[in-house]
C-alpha cells in the first residue's frame, strides 16, 4: 500500500503512523479497542499519534514523568510529551505514562489509547529544520476511563516493545529514499554538467544512483520479511530492527551523495530558482537525520541486532 501511495506522490506519513497504532489494537487491544478504534481506523478517515517522547527523555523513553493516577474507574494524566507529530490532526494518542514510580522504571508504565478531543489536552506546534510540523502536547488533568488502557496495569512498556516492532518494521515500507531517487533521476536527466551534457552522464553519479536503487530494493525485502513475520503473528522485533537500521543508514548515504554531487544547487530549498531537484535534495538533507532518531537510535537498534541476533555482550 505505502509503495502505491509513494508511486502516486501522495503523502503517507500520517497513515503510517495509524497504521502501526492498528497493528498494537490487533495485538494486545480489547474487544472495545477494536470495535471504538480499529474499525474506524481501517476505513482511512481517522488518524493517531505516538505520545512517547517528552522533553527531557527521548532515546531514554523508560524514564518518562508523565503520570496517570487512577481514580476510581478513572485515570487522571497530567504531563508533557514532545515530538508529537501530526497531534494536530489526529483523533486518538497512544500515550505512555508512569503508574509507578516506586519501581524499576521499566516496570512503572501504563498505555494508553486517548481521544485527542478530551477535555484538558492542549497542542503546540513545534516547527523543525526539515520545514516540518511537529508537536508539544500537554495533559493537564486529562481524565479518561480504564477501559481506554492498553494492556496491563505497569505493562506499557511490553505493549511499548509491541510499538516499536511495528513501528521500526514499517520505516523500510516508507523509505524516503525511494522519492529522493525520482527526484534526483529527473533533475540529472536535464541538469547541465560542468563538463559538458547533461549530469546523467556522469559515471560517478549513475554509479550511485544504481547503489542507491539496490539499496532500495534490499530495504523493501527486509521489510517484507517483517511484514511476513506479523502477518503470520509474529512480532518482528529484530526484523524490524534491520529493516530501520539498513533503510535510514542508506538513505542518509544517498543525501550526502548526492548532494555532493549537486554542489551550491543542493544547497537550495523548494521555491528557490536553480535548486536540484526543485529543491528535494535540500530537503531530503535536512529531514534524513530525523530518521535515525524515531522508531529507536541507530545506536539501540544495533545494540538490538548484535545482542540478541549476534550473541555480543552488552553495549552496557
């Protein structure tokens, strides 16, 4: 589906996103989940959002502060989370919060699954170097019935390694290098060289625009064999590892390659008169680190493969 709608020009982050938020329902969701959310997810009309990071813990999402003490029948949110793209336009939050903070910080955390319409919620746009909206979003004395909890009481954080499998297998599905390539083939094609024709002529660079097409191809396989592996109830955690780290390592490879080859050109932002690509190599340059960073660092998803695929020792 995502190969279609890249195929197509049309933006899929968003969908994505809800689409990961689905596969968490389906997995560890309730007959409520499924019948108030799922449903309405699966028709396209409804989005989600992941409310996972906050201000002063990102990478180290264990040690979030947002509380959520229950009350009854009830739980009462009050925090911040950060990063929160597309909060804006979504209708549900998959939240995760701290139900304990006696324990183990893994050991002290609850989801949620919150209508972004209830009362005390409150979103700020956070713009990015990308040109991008992201978001802050605050809770302040959110309540919301236990019946909008996903998983155990104290459980979030194995609903959380639920998420990120998801999540993680879906970034080779998304591949932005699979755009940046069109755009990069179209602009070498009319593009002047400086010596003489056209910047497709140049071997370096048709060396890696070739590099940069296998490694697309390989993105997407290992992305298959995550889908294959849910598909077939499975969760693909280290699958899902792989397929992030190779696609976003490549991806980042492809920008500084041809930027490089762009010069002052790739450089210059949509809009801008002389810019390679109409501008979607700056852009891809800007918004290429971003993608090390959510789904997991590069970092924690190569300590994933080599501890628990490779048998290494730990990293720490």
């Amino acid at each position: 589906m995502f190969n279609e709608l890249e195929k197509a020009g049309a933006p899929y982050d968003g969908l994505a996103v809800t689409m990961l938020v689905a596969g968490v329902i389906n997995a560890v969701g309730t007959d409520f989940h499924r019948e108030q959310v799922l449903d309405r997810l699966l028709t396209g009309r409804f989005n989600c959002c992941l409310g996972y990071s906050e201000p002063d813990h990102g990478s180290d999402v264990a040690a979030i502060t947002t509380r959520a003490v229950q009350d009854g029948d009830e739980w009462v949110v009050n925090g911040q989370k950060m990063w929160t793209t597309m909060a804006h336009e979504a209708d549900w939050v998959i939240l995760l919060t701290r139900t304990d903070p006696d324990v183990p910080k893994h050991k002290g955390l609850t989801m949620f699954l919150v209508p972004m319409d209830t009362p005390g919620i409150e979103v700020q746009p956070v713009p990015t170097m990308a040109s991008e909206r992201t978001n802050a979003t605050f809770y302040d004395e959110v309540r919301i019935g236990d019946e909008w909890r996903l998983g155990d009481v104290n459980g979030g954080w194995s609903v959380m390694g639920v998420a990120l499998a998801f999540e993680r297998g879906v970034m080779g599905g998304t591949n932005p290098a699979v755009p940046l390539l069109r755009h990069v083939r179209g602009w070498a094609t009319d593009a002047p060289s400086p010596d003489g024709g056209n910047m497709i002529d140049d071997p370096l660079l048709r060396e890696r625009i070739a590099r940069t097409a296998i490694a697309n191809q390989v993105s997407q396989l290992l992305t298959l064999r995550a889908a294959w592996i849910a598909a077939t109830g499975g969760l693909p955690g280290l699958e899902g590892s792989m397929a992030k780290l190779y696609a976003t390592d490549r991806y980042r490879q492809a920008v500084g390659w041809f930027q490089q080859m762009a010069g002052a050109d790739g450089l210059l932002g949509f809009g801008t008169d002389g810019a390679a690509a109409d501008g979607w190599i700056d852009y891809d340059a800007r918004h290429s680190p971003v993608t090390t960073i959510y789904g997991g660092t590069t970092e924690i998803n190569r300590n994933n493969v080599a501890e628990r695929h490779l048998g290494l020792p730990r990293a720490r």
